[in-house]
C-alpha cells in the first residue's frame, strides 16, 4: 500500500523535471535556430 | 533683466533635443531614430501622414511615451532620468485626443481637481471658463454629456491652467468652431509671448501654419523636411523686438 | 502627499456619488451572495455544541468576510476603471502628484465604500444568518482594520494590474492569496465578536492591524515604481 | 549538443543524473522503512528536498528582483522569472509529495495544517507572478512590476506564514508530530535527494534563463526588422 503512494510521488517529481526539461531544451533549440550565432552569447 | 537672463540661458540649450530617438509602443518601432532640435520660443507645426509617429514625439516630449533608444532632453532635463523626467512632465502641457477628464463629474468639478492636482491657481479657472464658452450653462453638466468640442476646450481650459513652459497640441483644431479655433490660435500666441514653446501636430495646414515658425514634416516615425517658414533672419528680428 | 491623497480621494467619492455604482451595484450584488450563501447551506443543519447555532450562523463570519472580499474586487476594479477611461492616469502624472499621495488616496476612497458595504452586509448577515452579537466593539475595531487591510493590499495589486487587458482576472489571482491572512483573522476576530467564544478575537484584531500597516507602508514605497511609466 | 546547454550545464546535468541515480538507488532499494510512516517515508526524500529548493529559487527571485529595481538589467530580470518558475515547479512537486505522503501517514491527502495551508497559498501567489510575467507589457514595464510582485511577495509568504501559523496555534490543530526516527541510512537519502534535486534545479533554472535570453534576442532582431521597415516608409 504505502509503495503505491510512494511510486506516485517519484514520478510526480522525476517524471516533472523530465518534461520540464525536455520542454525547455526543445523550446531552446527551436529559438536558437532563429537567432544568429554571434547573439547566443549568454552573458553581457 | 530677468528676461534677459532666462533668454540667454535657454538659448544654450534648446527646449527640445532629440537625437536618434527610439520610442516604442508595444513592439511597434512609432519613432524610428528622430532628430529634432527646438529652441526657445519657437512654435513648430509637425505634418505627416496618420501613423507618421507625431503623437508619439508629442507624448515623448511630455515625458510619457517611453525613450528605447538615443538621446533626448526637455528644457535641459534627461528624458532618459527617471526624476528628471518628473520635472519634464510637471512643466509640459498636453492637449490630445485623449481629453483627461473625468467622465462622471462636471466641467467645474473637473476643472477644479487639475487645476489643484496641479497646484494652479484656483482663481485662473474663471476667466478661463468664460473665455471658452464654458462659464454659464454648461460649468454644471458632467463631462460626459458634452460634444467632442466642448469636450476639447474643456481640456483646453485645464492645460491653460497650468501654464505649462512647452505647449504640445496634438490636432489642436479638430473639432472646434471657428471661434475655438481662433482662441487656440490667440492662446498660442499669448503663450509664446510669456516665454512657453509650442508643438503642433495639426492636419490644419493652412491655419498651423500662419502660425508657425517653422514646420516639420514627419514620415515613418522620422523627420523628413525641417523648414523655417519665416527664416532665421525674421524670428532673430521678433526676438530682438521682444 | 497627505494633501493628494486627500484630493484623489475626494474625487473618487465624487465620482461614485455621481454614478453610484457601489451602492446600486455592488451593494445588490453582494446581498445576492449573501442570500445564495443561506441557499447553499441549509439554515435547518444544527451544530452539536453548548449552543444550539444553525450551520449558517456558525458560518456567518467567515461567509461575510468573503462576500466582502468579492465586493471588494469589485469595488478595486471600479477605482482603477475611472482611471484609465480618458488617458487620466498620464494626466495625473503630469501633475506630478506623489504617487504614495495617489495611492493613499485610492486606498482611502475604496475603504470607505467598503466600510459602506460592510454596514449594509453586516445588517444584511445579522438578519439572514440570526447571528448573534457579543462584543460590538471588537466587531467595530475588527471591520476597520481589516477594511484597511484589504484596501491597501487591494490597491497595490490592482495597480500592478492595471492597464492590461485582462486585468479583471489578473487581480482576483494576484490579490486573493494575499488577504487570506486578513480573511482568517477577520473571520475570526468576527467569529470572537459575534459568539463571545474562547478566541483570542482582540489578538486576531492586532494581526489586522499589523496587515493593514504593513500594505500600506508597502503600497506607498512601490506605487511610485509602479506607476513610473504606463 | 543542444543550444542552451554549455560545458557549465553539462558537468552540471551529469552530476544532477548521476546523483539522480544514487539517490533513487539509496531512497527506494538500500534504505529502510521507518518505523511510524513505514516505506512512505521515502516520499519525504522528495518532498523536503522540493521544498528546500523552491523556497531557494524564491529566494533567488527576490535577489534578483532587488538587483533588478536597482540596476534595471535585462540579466536579474531574467533571472529572478526563471528561479521563480522552477521554484513554483518544486513547490507544485512539494504540495504533490506532500498529499500522496498524507493519505498513508494521516489518512487523508489535505489537513489544515499550517504549513500546507500556506505553502499552498505561496503556490498561487508565485503563479500570480508567473502570470504577471506573461503579460503583453513592454518589456520595462513587465519587469519593472514584476520586480515589484517580486519583493512583494516575500512579505506575502512572511505575513501569511505566521498569520496560519498563529491560526492552528490558537487552534490547538491535531498534532502531527509523528517523532520520526530517522536513522543514517535516511538521513543520506534523503541528503542525496537534495543535492539531485538541486543541482537539477540549476540546471533548469541557467536553460530557462537561456530560453528567456533567446527570446529577448529574437525580440530585439524583430525589433531592428521593424525599425528598418518603419525608416522605409517615409521615403
């Protein structure tokens, strides 16, 4: 019973990042593509 | 002795100074890297087509449209700097489409909130009235039941309150009579003989420019003609008269 | 700044003198939450206790403060509304009022409207709900400081909201989360106020208090910042 | 590799996944139950990790969002929007724990607990900023207010965590003092889960910095287009 809760929560939270992540790196190589190089210089 | 003072110091530095000038609304570029130097005295009409960027240079010039890009003082202060453009807008005065009252209260009741918030006398107000139509029948209707144009002088009466240092007059005779518009043109004068500058942005040609010094043509948020309607000679002259 | 806020405020009384939109709209509005509130629960549902309280006159305070809080958004709306209808705000800072003067003057205005509505509500909770009430003075001191509390948050949010189109959704997000503080104390300083139960109502009243404080030192430091430009 | 990721992300993502790793290897296989909350005391080698994180990230916000209102760069605007997101993301992970933790150990997924009360009013108030940030403002504006929500909302968090606080206290709420007896074997776990959460948490926060800086520069390239279309007009 208890693993059942417990299995719930890690995914909640791994399977969280994971999609966060994978929604932020698609998000950034569809910006970048439209960006020229010499402007993807992070820092000032 | 005084005047003097303040003529020579005021010609040092111009009223207006505006140099590679980017102002945005939203994302849309409305000046795109405008110069323009204004000095003292002088009244300017800015012509051009709807979407020229003239309502913008007027709102810059108060302090309100925001400044992206370049530089640019009024009365020698940095619209760049935020307490310094403070200052700006305390000393412009603005007449737009926009008339900046309150709908629900009365011409009177209007009057007397600006003409308070902006520490005007309280006894201007009454001649003012008068002299704009506005004194007897119509000081008790709220604001929202006047016409486009008693809405106009309404607003008008309120920039004359607070006798501004720099006029800027979007379309300052749309939706005037004739004797709206001759009071404009008479105020205009009044105002630049006590020492103010005025900025017109007027589709008004023929009446603007009788009264300007000078015109401006404006195109995709830049100036594309600047000409001394009298020439420098003849304002020196008017200059040296006063 | 005292002398703006005073001016600003006069104006709005003005103004909602003029239109009466509190006490024509607001006002029926929040009775008519008051009256679905008595239909969602039903006034026949006893509470097992020392008293023998209907569920609705126990839920009286809380179910007060909220239809206050709804009226109260309401009312914010209005205040920023007038506003912004003629280009007003680009007006008032070419005048150069102190924005703390502005805000405070909102603030002032909104409350009260509130305080107002509060009355009527009140009456209105009283009758419906059959509340009892103990100790009117801490239900006085409770509708103040909490007025105050909602005003000044209120204000601040609504101006962080202010000229985006969907303002009027903005707001209740932005502005909710924050008076939950003062709508667990006031419910409770009311609940102690009404019943005369164990609670430490005056406690709860001094909690207001602090809130109230609080937003309005706040509101009056960030208003200028957010009213700098559009 | 992809765009936004540099050689700092990357030592940064392989720490992250390894500890990942480690940490789900300690937390669900080589740890032990507890003895009151048997085996869901291993959500807690989540949910206390996410809400440490978060309460960071806010704290970075509010960081950023003073330097901000001080300096007005593009940089600390950005910065302190995306700690908040990821921040909003580990408090919605620490309500979620939180629940899924509550139904086996208290038996229901909500108590009126005081801290639940007010970390899920926090939760709203940061997706008020969020939300805030997404307004069509000019970009001054947006960030001038959001720094001001920024700061704000710290006291917010303050006022509303004693007021619920005060509230349960005078309350006498049901105790939930369960004593755990947290043995090595959990306490490294769950010390392992805070060191993967959080380096994953940098990780997202410097990519969805990055996201927001490649939007700033798509923006400003759209920007000069349009200047350039606009100088063309009068001529």
């Amino acid at each position: 019973m208890y693993w059942n809760f417990v299995a719930v929560g890690y995914v909640a939270v791994y399977g969280g990042v994971v999609a966060y992540a994978l929604w932020l790196l698609a998000r950034g190589r569809r910006l970048s593509s439209q960006v020229p190089e010499e402007r993807r210089r992070f820092l000032d | 002795m005084v005047e003097d003072g303040f003529r020579k110091k005021a010609d040092a530095a111009p009223i207006v100074e505006l140099s590679g000038v980017i102002s945005l609304i939203g994302r849309f570029p409305a000046l795109a890297g405008l110069d323009l130097t204004i000095n003292d005295g002088e009244i300017v009409v800015l012509r051009g087509p709807n979407g020229a960027g003239k309502t913008t240079l007027l709102r810059l010039c108060a302090g309100l449209a925001p400044l992206n890009d370049g530089v640019g003082r009024i009365m020698d202060l940095d619209l760049g700097d935020r307490v310094q453009r403070r200052r700006i807008r305390r000393q412009a005065g603005m007449l737009s489409q926009q008339t900046f009252l309150y709908d629900e209260l009365t011409v009177e009741e209007n009057l007397q909130f600006w003409a308070t918030a902006n520490r005007a006398d309280p006894e201007a107000i009454e001649p003012v009235l008068d002299r704009l139509d506005l004194g007897r029948r119509l000081r008790t209707v709220k604001v929202s039941g006047l016409s486009t144009g008693q809405r106009r002088r309404a607003s008008l009466a309120v920039m004359v309150c607070r006798r501004p240092k720099l006029w800027l007059l979007d379309e300052p005779h749309a939706g005037l009579d004739r004797a709206g518009r001759d009071f404009v043109d008479d105020l205009v004068g009044h105002a630049v003989r006590f020492g103010a500058t005025v900025l017109i942005a007027s589709h008004d040609v023929e009446r603007a420019e009788e009264l300007a010094t000078r015109t401006v043509q404006m195109a995709g948020g830049r100036v594309l003609v600047d000409t001394n309607t009298r020439g420098e000679s003849d304002r020196q002259e008017d200059l040296d008269a006063s | 700044m005292l002398r703006d806020a005073w001016l600003m405020a006069v104006k709005d009384l003005r103004i909602e003198f003029a239109t009466r939109v509190v006490t024509g709209q607001i006002l029926p509005f929040g009775a008519l939450v008051l009256i679905l509130f008595g239909f969602s629960i039903s006034p026949d549902l006893t509470v097992v206790g020392t008293d023998r309280r209907s569920m609705l006159a126990q839920a009286a305070p809380g179910l007060f403060w909220v239809t206050v809080l709804l009226a109260a958004l309401l009312a914010l709306g209005r205040a920023f509304a007038v506003e912004s209808a003629d280009g007003n705000l680009d007006a008032l800072k070419m005048a150069g009022l102190d924005p703390a003067g502005i805000f405070l003057g909102k603030v002032a205005a909104v409350a009260v409207q509130l305080l107002l509505l509060e009355v009527v509500l009140g009456l209105g909770a009283f009758l419906l709900y059959a509340t009892p009430l103990h100790d009117p003075v801490m239900l006085l001191t409770t509708v103040i400081l909490a007025t105050a509390g909602i005003t000044a948050a209120g204000t601040l949010y609504a101006a962080l909201a202010s000229g985006l189109r969907v303002r009027d959704t903005l707001v209740p997000l932005l502005v909710l989360p924050v008076l939950a503080p003062v709508l667990l104390a006031a419910g409770l300083a009311t609940q102690a106020a009404v019943f005369g139960s164990a609670d430490n109502g005056w406690l709860w009243t001094a909690l207001l208090g602090v809130f109230a404080l609080i937003y309005l030192a706040v509101g009056m430091l960030a208003f200028g910042l957010i009213m700098e430009e559009s | 590799m992809t765009a936004t990721s540099s050689k700092v992300t990357r030592v940064i993502g392989y720490s992250a996944l390894a500890f990942t790793a480690l940490a789900l290897l300690f937390g669900l296989v080589i740890s032990g139950p507890e003895v009151n909350m048997r085996d869901s005391v291993r959500l807690l080698y989540v949910h206390v990790p996410s809400i440490l994180t978060a309460y960071l990230c806010f704290g970075i916000t509010l960081v950023g969002s003073v330097i901000y209102l001080r300096n007005r760069s593009t940089f600390w605007d950005l910065v302190a929007g995306s700690a908040a997101e990821v921040g909003t993301l580990y408090l919605a992970f620490a309500l979620i724990t939180g629940a899924v933790w509550g139904k086996p150990t208290w038996g229901t997924y909500w108590e009126w607990d005081p801290r639940l009360t007010s970390t899920a009013v926090m939760f709203i108030m940061y997706l008020g900023y969020l939300a805030l940030r997404r307004m069509e403002l000019p970009h001054e504006v947006r960030s001038r207010r959001a720094a001001v929500l920024g700061v704000v909302n710290i006291i917010n968090v303050i006022v509303v965590h004693y007021s619920v606080q005060w509230w349960r206290g005078l309350h006498q709420g049901r105790t939930f003092g369960l004593d755990p007896q947290i043995r090595d074997m959990q306490y490294f776990s769950w010390f392992l889960g805070t060191v993967a959460l959080g380096l994953i948490a940098a990780w997202l926060i410097i990519h969805r910095f990055r996201v927001g800086w490649l939007e700033r520069q798509l923006d400003e390239i759209h920007l000069e287009e349009a200047l350039v279309e606009r100088r063309g007009e009068g001529v």
